[in-house]
C-alpha cells in the first residue's frame, strides 16, 4: 500500500509555509514603511497589518512544524515509497540514526534551517516590539527563500523550484524498469544511512550547526534595520547578546564537527582544512570579529562601520557556504559535500539577492552614518578592539581565498576560459603556514586588549603594566620549549602568545572575579581560546607515529602505501591474527573480527554469528553468554547493527597492564574501505589507532583446492610453507559436535603444525557412526589452515589427510600518539562558558533598557 496521504499532506505544508511566509514579509513591509518615525502599533491601520503579519508568520512556524512531523512520519515508519525515506534510511537503523537520516539529505538539511529561523522568529516577535516589524520583514524574506528550496514544483515543465522530500521513489526515477511493470513497487529496504554519519554526533552536530546557521540571521536582520530605520547605533543593544549566542552555538556546532571527524575519520585529526570546514569557519572568525566591533560601536564610528560590514559578512558567508556546499562546485574537493540537485541556480539567487539587498542598503546608508571628531588613541579600547579584528578579518579572508579556487574556475568556464588553478596539493601545510601567524597575534593581542579594556594602560607610562605576565610568560615557555624540544620557530612564537594570553588575561580574570564575576565573560573566552592553541600546536605538530614497520617488509604495493617515499609502508605495522607483535614499548595481538549486537553489550566474535545479508540480523551460532547472563541461545535470531565489523586488538604495555581497543572498517562499494579509530585517551594524550588495510572481504571464507597426504606416524609433511608432523592417532570418545552411541567409534589425529615462532596442534577426527563414516576437520584461523582425515590403512598404517589453505586473518594498522589533545577540548569547554558568561549578561543589560523603554 502506498502512503500517500502523509506525503500529499506535507507537501500542503510547504506550499503553506512558503505562502505565508511571503505574507508575513509584505505585511510586515507595510507596517515597517508606515512606522519609521516609531507610533503606537495597538491601533489603526498599522495594528491590523501588524496583526496580520504575526499570524502569518505564526501560521508558517505552524506549517514548518508540520514539514517536519510529516517527513519524519515517513522516515520513521519506513515509508519507502518515498524517494527521501529510501534513500536515507533503511529498517535496521535504530531511532537515534533514523533521526540523524532526517537532515541526511539537501532538503532535510534546508527543512532543519528553516525550523530553527522560526522558532527564533517567534521569540524575537515576543521579546522586542521596538524592533519587530523591520527586522521579521528579513526573516520573512529569508524563510520564504529557504522554504523555497523544497517547494519541488516545476514551471513550463523546465524550470524547477526546490526539491520536495516527499516525492515518490516513481516519480524521482522514472525510467527504473520495474516501475514499467508494477507501478506500486514499494522496497522492502531503503540504501540505509552513510555508514560514516552513524555516529552519536551525527545525532547533535547537525541541528546545533544549523541552528548557529540560523541564529547569524539576528544580528545582521538588527543591522539591516537599524540602516533601513536610520537608526544606526541602537539595533546593536538587543543583536549584541543574539550575536553572542550564535557565536556559542555555530563554534560548538563546528567543534562537534571537528570531534566527529577524529573520533570517525581516519585522516588521524579533528581538522583537515576541508573547503566545507572552512565555509563554515570563516563566519564564525567574521561573527567574533563583529561582536568586539559592537563592544565599541556605540563610541566609534569605525567601530560601528566595522560592525554592520562584519555582521553582513557574516550572513552572506553562511549563505556562500551554502552555496559552495550543495551547488556541487566543490565535485571532489570535499568529502562533505552535497551533490547537485539543480538547485544551484536557485542557491546563486538566494546569495546575490541578499548581497545586492543587503550592500545596496549599507551603500545607501553609508554618509548617514557618524563620523568620529578624532581618531582613536592607540592606548584606548577601540583601537586594540579593531586591531583584533582586523586581524581575525584578515585571517577568514585567507582561508576562503583559497578555498574558493573552485568557484573561480566555475565563474572562468562560464566565459569560456580554461582555468589552470588548483587547490594546493598541501592543504594542511598551505593553511597552517598562514593560520599560525595570524593566530599568534590574535592571542598577544587578547592579552594587551584586557589591560587596555579594564583601563590598566592608558598611555605610555602605564604600559609597564605588562611587564610581570610578560616576564612570567617568558619564563614558562622557555621552560616548555626547552623540555618539549621545541625547533620551529613559528611553534616558539604561538606557544609564546599563547601562554602571553593565558596569563594576562587569567591576572585581569582574577582582579575582576574578585569585584564581579559577572563582567569576567571575555578573559575566560580568551584563556580558552588560548588553551584552545596551545592544544592544537602540540596534539598537531608533535603527533608521533608509534606504528613503525620495523620488519624490513614492503606491506603492500597500492599507491597508497608506496606515494610520499614509501611513508605509509614504513608507519603501518601487519597484525597476523593471534600472533604478538613488538611495537614502541607495546606487545600488540590481533584477536579477530567482532560485531555488535543490538541487545548484547560490548562486541561478539564474528564467528558466534551467522550473519544474514542484507537483513541486519544473525543466527547465533552457540549460546551467547556474557557476564554469567544468557542473551540468545544457539540457533536463535539476533539484531545486529549495520555496517559494523571491528578489530579487537590488545595492547599489553611493559608494566603488564592490558587494555583492548576496536577500531572498525567497513568495505563501501562507493568509497571503498572506510576506517573509523579507536582512541585510548589518557590525562595528557590519546593513542590513536585505525586499520588501514585488511584482507579483500570476497576472498574471505574461500578454501584453495585441496591437497592430499598420505603419511606414516611420526611422519613429517609441508602444508602451506608450514612443517607438520602427525604425532599420534588416539581413540576418543567425545568429538565437538556429535554424540557418540556405545557402538559408535571414533580416533582423532594430533598433527603438530610449527611456525616460524610457535606450534599448533590440530586434531581432526574420523567417526564412526551408525555404520556411517563421518570426517571432522579442525580449522586454524591463525595459520589459515583446514585438516581432515580421510582414510585409515589399517595394512600399512598409513593415514591419509586432506588438507585446504586460505588467507591468514590480518590486519595492518597505524597508530599514533597525540600529546595534550585534552587541553584542545578542555579550552573549548572554557570558551564556551566565556561566551555564554558574556551572552547571559549583555542580555540581562538589554532586558534592563528595555523594560525602562530605551532599547
């Protein structure tokens, strides 16, 4: 059965949310036209076009809300039919992914963006009237371009407006063939969630991100309001803490990014200077850079000029990274990009039409403006303020230079030019090299800055102020460059500003807690931010490889592990199953493949479970015991997670303690293996490790055509490149798997397998049974090796043995330490709390003004 209503119903929904919000925009045009010089909006014409507007716009939060409800109906009960449902989700995956398979795609992600722009509509509507009517006449405009996006209607059968996530799977592919047979074709399964997005961050990183997304529409709707009502200094008291809050919620939404990426990504860090991580960063640096604008706006006019510029940056960088991201320019530049939709057109719409709006109105507005009567002092807040973000400014503007070298070659091709840019085949290198510097003096300049701001230098003779933090600073990191082994010297000079800044502002920090902990938001912001360095420069720059191939042994020939002179050969080490190996203090043994099951905690061998393909479900083998408790009985069917075969490994280090980790990989048919690390995380490192090869799963399971030995006892054979010695052939009467009656019989065979290191001791049997005759064989996963005995000459004496080879189980591996990556999460953590310190107090300040009617 097809659902069709759900589908017919939010598609209704969008149509209605995109309707009203253009409603609500022209209505709230209309008052905002009408009221410049700000008269009482309770009554008159003005009060009904307010009245109208509000509802509309409530009407959209309402019709938003149920795109959402709508489409998630449909993910969540398996509604395959649904081209979106299909695509993204499949019935293995557990509620918290399915969740996560709703923002998968474009249109869930432009779905999630415009729900969070109206729920923060709805609560700018009931918490500033002053300002209401200009600034929700931006927001309408936005969320009816957003709504837009997935409308999913066709003009003059040509020209296609959004992409609608409720279409059906006939109608997205048309010309599948069995559509042409059975027009109501449901799948039983959708293709499933990436396997790399199943992961719990993937659940919170994404809404949050967004929601920093939607929350840089405040400040720069309060900026275009305060240029469109020609009031051009208030709008920053009620967008300052909105400011704020954005730039708390997109960093914590981009560090969350940054965490999924080590914890799933196997590029061995949280930060790859990857075009759509740098899209997504560079509105962030303009964000912070705007917010220290508008601490001075109100008493520089250069300040208040900067603030408008960067908070209109801001938002067209967010709509420019929109852009970049799901236009399909970047093609293979990025692996996070969208593919394109054809919406790329209607993106490049948005975009311009903001800029032109946006610029034309600053252009306008621009010799209103005031003007300073004298130029800043170099010993006053304003002028550290600016230099900061400048600086910041400069650095945004070099990271999106060069990521944007796609777009240059796109906007070139339109014109017919062939464009020989490229990005730099460094990328990491490229941006460090520039990022290091510009971040080295954004630290020294927080630390001068907050003497400045809290009034400790206010001319020349005052600037010896900083000569007790600067001496203390001096003084510790020679004492970390010396026992770090520092040589670079761009390292030297960041972990210099970087302990400058903790210690100027942590003696500011610690002056002001003691007068009021409340107005202490920007010294705790910038101890983070420095922390934050400090962290970067040693878990980046001193990451040590500790899997080192110290065998001589060329591990593979793959262009992989041969590019960069043989690196990848020389810092991966081959882990053969159940076989130790020595690597950098640490006696390693691989222990097989592992699964995890829905219902059962932590991993099973591989081996416990018949898994069923393409089902997400297994047969368990033998009973499946854990901690004294039964989960499943042999021969029972079990839930397994999808796409999850991990790699025990244990660690032994040289006191005796053992620890275990399970790096996983799984082999993509798009992308092929994917390697996702375990981590080991102590106090002042992680040991990171993943699988960089394992065997080719197809071979997997697969026996060469067997051999056949006829041997004598004590008799020595070559099975394998292995020496075997048949020892003894005894009567038994118990054989794994068979019960044996009182006249059945039975001998197993004891067969001494020696490696280069050890011995084996394999024991197939012959049974007796029933007057049938049973052969047993016995397996050696370690040696890749299958024993039966076949026959017995009784007049020679002479036992005949089949035996079959097969690839050895392996892994091969790369670990590394990171050093002090714990001071990176533990500064983002004070960050934050800077932030949001700073965030609940300029709002408090606001609600105070407003309620005395001045803001």
């Amino acid at each position: 059965m097809i659902h069709t209503f759900v589908g017919n119903l939010g598609h209704f929904f969008v149509i209605l949310s995109f309707v009203t919000a253009l409603v609500a925009t022209v209505a709230y045009l209309n008052v905002s036209l009408a009221a410049t010089d700000h008269p009482s909006l309770d009554q008159g014409p003005l009060a009904q076009w307010r009245r109208l507007a509000r509802g509309s716009f409530y009407l959209h939060a309402v019709a938003v809300t149920g795109v959402v409800a709508s489409l998630f109906y449909i993910v969540y009960n398996h509604y395959f039919e649904y081209h979106y449902a299909w695509s993204h989700s499949s019935r293995a995956l557990p509620t918290h992914f399915m969740i996560s398979s709703f923002w998968e795609g474009q249109e869930g992600s432009f779905l999630l963006w415009l729900f969070w722009d109206a729920l923060l509509a709805i609560v700018l509507i009931n918490t500033n009237r002053k300002w209401e009517a200009p600034v929700m006449t931006v927001f309408g405009l936005v969320q009816a371009f957003l709504a837009s996006m997935i409308l999913g209607v066709v003009f003059f059968e040509k020209y296609k407006l959004g992409s609608s996530p409720f279409l059906l799977l006939r109608e997205a592919l048309p010309d599948t063939p069995i559509f042409a047979t059975d027009p109501n074709f449901i799948p039983k399964d959708g293709n499933g969630l990436n396997p790399l997005l199943q992961n719990y961050w993937m659940v919170i990183h994404p809404p949050t991100l967004f929601l920093g997304y939607a929350t840089t529409l405040v400040p720069f709707a309060y900026a275009m309001a305060g240029l469109w009502r020609k009031d051009p200094i208030d709008w920053m008291r009620p967008a300052l803490p909105w400011a704020l809050f954005s730039a708390v919620v997109l960093g914590v939404g981009i560090l969350m990014g940054g965490y999924w990426a080590y914890e799933t990504l196997n590029f061995g860090g949280y930060w790859n200077w990857d075009p759509v991580e740098n899209s997504v960063f560079v509105p962030w640096l303009t964000l912070v850079a705007a917010i220290h604008m508008m601490l001075i706006g109100r008493k520089n006019s250069t300040g208040l000029k900067a603030a408008l510029i960067l908070n209109i940056t801001t938002f067209l960088l967010i709509l420019y990274s929109t852009f970049v991201t799901r236009s399909g320019i970047l093609g293979n530049a990025s692996v996070h990009s969208f593919t394109d939709l054809g919406l790329s057109g209607q993106l490049l719409l948005y975009l311009l039409a903001f800029l032109f709006m946006s610029v034309g109105l600053l252009v306008v507005r621009w010799k209103t403006l005031p003007k300073d009567e004298q130029e800043a002092s170099t010993y006053s807040r304003e002028f550290w303020m600016f230099l900061g973000a400048v600086v910041l400014t400069l650095a945004g503007f070099q990271v999106i230079a060069t990521t944007s070298i796609p777009v240059y070659n796109a906007v070139l091709e339109q014109f017919g030019i062939v464009s020989n840019l490229a990005l730099p085949a460094d990328q990491v290198g490229h941006y460090n090299k520039f990022q290091i510097w510009f971040f080295a003096a954004v630290a020294v300049l927080t630390g001068i800055g907050q003497y400045v701001w809290w009034r400790k230098i206010k001319d020349q003779a005052t600037f010896s102020s900083l000569m007790t933090p600067l001496l203390i600073t001096l003084g510790f990191s020679a004492a970390l460059i010396i026992s770090g082994k520092l040589t670079n010297p761009s390292y030297m000079v960041l972990l210099t500003a970087a302990v400058f800044a903790i210690v100027a502002n942590g003696s500011i920090l610690w002056g002001v807690v003691r007068g009021n902990y409340k107005l202490s938001g920007g010294a705790v912001s910038h101890i983070g931010v420095a922390m934050m360095l400090i962290g970067v420069l040693f878990s980046s720059g001193f990451s040590r490889v500790v899997s080192i191939n110290g065998t001589g042994l060329l591990i593979s020939r793959s262009e992989d592990f041969t590019k960069n002179d043989n690196k990848e050969n020389k810092e991966n080490v081959i882990l053969w199953y159940n076989q130790p190996q020595q690597m950098s203090g640490y006696l390693l043994t691989y222990k097989g493949q592992r699964i995890e099951a829905r219902e059962v905690p932590g991993y099973l061998p591989k081996d416990w479970v018949e898994v069923i393909e393409g089902d997400f479900h297994g047969v368990a083998l033998r009973d499946i015991e854990k901690d004294g408790k039964v989960y499943y009985k042999k021969g029972d069917t079990l839930a397994l997670y999808p796409e999850n075969t991990y790699f025990e490994v244990e660690y032994r280090q040289p006191d005796g303690k053992i620890f275990t980790l399970y790096p996983r990989s799984q082999v993509n048919q798009k992308m092929g293996l994917l390697s996702s690390p375990d981590i080991k995380r102590d106090v002042n490192r992680d040991l990171y490790t993943y699988v960089s090869s394992i065997p080719d799963p197809e071979s997997e399971g697969s026996w060469s055509q067997p051999e056949t030995h006829s041997v004598m006892m004590k008799d020595t054979f070559f099975v394998n490149d292995y020496v075997a010695i048949l020892d003894n052939v005894v009567r038994t009467t118990q054989v794994d798997g068979t019960d044996l009656g009182p006249t059945d019989a039975a001998i197993k065979a004891n067969i001494r397998v020696l490696d280069k290191d050890r011995e084996y001791t394999l024991s197939p049997a012959f049974v007796i049974k029933d007057r049938m005759v049973g052969r047993i064989p016995e397996t050696s996963q370690e040696l890749g090796l299958r024993i039966q005995l076949n026959e017995i000459d009784p007049r020679t004496g002479q036992f005949t043995f089949q035996t079959n080879t097969t690839q050895r189980d392996y892994i091969v591996m790369k670990a590394m330490e990171k050093p002090l990556i714990n001071l990176l999460w533990l500064g983002t953590l004070v960050l934050v709390v800077g932030f949001s310190m700073s965030t609940v107090r300029r709002y408090r300040e606001f609600t105070q003004l407003r309620n005395q009617g001045k803001a």
